[in-house]
C-alpha cells in the first residue's frame, strides 16, 4: 500500500496532528465534489431525483460496500438511522427469536449508549428482561453463569476507551451454545482491522460510519442481519421505508424482503453522498495490510510515550492483536493534559474520568505524526504546560 497516496486523499490542515480518526473521521476531498453534485441533483432534479439519481436505491447498495469491509455477504447490511437506533433494532430483534430468556449480556466496557438502548427497550417490552454487565475479562464466565436465561450476548468488538478488543468468534461461539444470539457493536472495528462476520458467525452487527469510515459528522449508521436469519427478523422500529411496498401506501404493516426490512425513514441523502466517496477510497485498502501498519504505528506511540513521559500509564492492552487502532494512556489530570495537547495541534480526545485517546488511522497518520505526538506531550507533561485554568475548562463535548 501506498500510505503517502491515501494521505492525500485527505484534507488535513497543515500544523494539525489528527489522532482523533475514531471520533470522527477526517474529510475526503472527494467528499466536496460528491456533495456538490447531489446538491445539483436537489436542485435541478427536486423529488424526481428519488428515482433519477437513484436516492431510494443507496441504503442498500452503500450497505453492501460497507459489508464488504465486515465481512458481510451482499444483501445482509443496510444503512440508516444513528448507530443507538440500530443498537434498539438489533437488540430487539435478537430478544423476539429468544422469547423466554430473560438475560442480555453485555459489558461494562460496552459504550454508554449501547446500554441506556437496553435499558429503554427492556422497559418499553416489559416483559421482566434484564441487562447484565460482566467485567470485559469476565464475559466468558457470565455466559456460562447465564445459562439457558441469556437471550442475547451484545458487545462492542473493541471498547470505546481502552482499545481493548474482544475475541469475537469464541465469545459468539460460546454464546451460541447457550442457545442465546450475539450481536456485536462495531463503531472501533468498521476500517480499523480486518472483521469477519460471516466467518465469526455474528447473529447482529451495527456500526456507524463517522468514525474510522471518515463519512463525516451525523453519517447514517449500518446494521447486518445473519443471511438466514435476514428474511425473519423483526424489524422492530416497522417504518415505511421498511415495509414490503412503501408506495403502495397499504393500512398495516408487512416487512420488506431481506435487509430492507431494516430500513425505517428516508435516507439522509447528502450524508450517502459523502459516505459514498468515503467508501471509494476503502475499495483501495487491503485490510491485512492496514491493520499491520496500524499495529506498527501504535506499537510506535507507546514506545515513545514510555520513553518520554513517565507521569503516563499505558492503559491499552500492550499487545497489538489485543487491541482495536487506538491506544489509550491515564493521567489524573488527562482532561487538562489533552486540552494543552490540542492547543498545540495535536487532537486527540479524553475520556472520562482519566483516559487520553489517541487514533491511529494508517489511511492518514504517518511516523511523522506519532512521533510529533509524543514530543509535544513528552513537553507539556515535563513544562506543566497543562496545569492553567483555561485547559481544566470542560467544554460540552469532550
Ligand atoms: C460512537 C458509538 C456510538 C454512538 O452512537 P450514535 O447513535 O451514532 O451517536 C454508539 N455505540 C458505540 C459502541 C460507539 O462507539
């Protein structure tokens, strides 16, 4: 692969070091011209362009292109929605082919949004499930302990903070011989490692494409129905745009065939425009190769780090296979330190109560930055450069 070509597919600002891929994806350049162009569309084509431009036709095709990067056969993922709507949609899906079983099982690892999902479809249902959280370490356990009761083993792949990742295939596995379904939450794995569903037998995946995707801010999330089980699901959230025949305008509701049935509202079109030529880019990436490279520049980072700044500790598993493409060290005063990093150009983001984050995207970072990364930080933990009023501000969003 060439790096230094996929770079400049990017609009990175000069003096900026961008860490912070995993939040929210830099900008493709091909995204401007993409988005012009279905503004034209808008503009001249106005509603015939549903048909013309082939809007309505895009949930479905852009599913298949992201699938390829999960290891989803066509016709099993679609995209639309957040990521916590298609977090509810999975979740209750997966609990209506369990009727009877009571316990989810998640982590406390597992993103906040996930849960809150879980705890608000579980009071809407009212039917008395429960939502159980293991330690990450402790997962295989819970399911054992579970038993017959788990309905659902619902995780992140790779947790939201430490970057630590979870053995899909094994805990899948074994969720599967309890008789229960897992769904696996894939926001820090979609184009930040190789990921098989097929093949790790996932019953449910959802992801979003804002991250390490690069489809910009509010880009439509993704969900991927196993491909035997696509035309049984319950849709759950039973929108027109899901129904067998939207514009036949009939009273009740009947799904539609596959992954469609997915689908709840009208797509966000300027979104798919830029999630589009985002995805052009990925249909240059070997994975194996990108996820070697992402290896190497975090194994990098922790090593200059743990050179440099001994007030750090590393908080991400130290072995490369362990963890997603970030890494992430404590500070008690990491909220400050990041703010003083920033400050200097160097966007990472924190996370409470303690950790710095940092994303490594090889589609885009270099040596260059890492190791830029490190000196700053090495500099402001050694000046104190962090510790003044105006980076102990919290702002709304970290
Ligand atoms: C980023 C992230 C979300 C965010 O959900 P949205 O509905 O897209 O805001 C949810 N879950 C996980 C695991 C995430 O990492």
């Amino acid at each position: 692969m060439d790096w230094d070509a996929t770079r400049a597919l990017f609009e990175l600002s000069e003096g900026v070091i961008y860490l912070d891929g995993n939040s929210l994806g830099p900008m493709p350049k091909a995204a401007r011209a993409a988005m012009a162009r279905v503004q034209d569309e808008w503009s001249q084509q106005l509603i015939r362009g549903w048909n013309r431009c082939g809007w309505m036709a895009q949930p479905a095709a852009l599913g298949d292109r992201i699938g390829r990067l999960i290891g989803a056969p066509p016709g099993t993922t679609v995209i639309g929605d957040t990521l916590s709507v298609k977090v509810h949609q999975a979740l209750a899906a997966a609990l209506a082919l369990r009727p009877g079983r009571r316990v989810i099982l998640s982590d406390t690892g597992n993103f906040p949004s996930d849960l809150y999902m879980a705890e608000g479809l579980i009071e809407a249902l009212g039917q008395g499930h429960e939502l159980r959280l293991a330690e990450p370490e402790g997962v295989a356990e819970a399911i054992e302990a579970a038993g017959d009761d788990l309905a659902v083993l619902m995780l992140t792949e790779v947790d939201y903070r430490t970057g630590r990742r979870h053995d899909m295939p094994k805990l899948t596995a074994q969720a599967h011989a309890a008789g229960a379904l897992a769904i696996w939450d894939l926001a820090h794995s979609a184009g930040a490692l190789p990921v098989d569903v097929a093949g790790g037998g996932a019953d449910f995946a959802v992801g979003c494409t804002y991250k390490y995707l690069n489809a910009g801010p509010g880009a439509p999330a993704f969900i991927h129905a196993r491909p035997d089980l696509v035309d049984e699901v319950s849709p759950a959230l039973s929108g027109w745009l899901g129904h067998a025949a939207p514009f036949a305008f009939e009273q009740g509701y009947r799904p539609g065939a596959g992954i469609e049935r997915m689908r709840v509202g009208t797509p966000p079109v300027l979104q798919m425009a830029a999630l589009g030529a985002a995805l052009d880019i990925w249909d240059t990436v070997g994975m194996d190769a990108l996820r070697a490279r992402s290896i190497a520049l975090c194994d990098r980072f922790i090593a200059g780090v743990e050179a440099s700044c001994p007030a750090l500790t590393l908080a991400s598993p130290r072995e490369g296979a362990r963890r997603g493409s970030q890494v992430s060290f404590r500070h008690p005063e990491g909220y400050a330190v990041m703010q003083a990093l920033i400050a200097r150009g160097v966007i990472g983001d924190f996370r409470a109560p303690d950790i710095l984050r940092f994303g490594f995207t090889p589609l885009y970072t270099s040596e260059g930055d890492v190791d830029g990364a490190v000196r700053h930080l090495a500099e402001i933990l050694r000046t104190g450069e962090w510790d003044t009023p105006e980076h102990r501000a919290r702002a709304a969003v970290t």
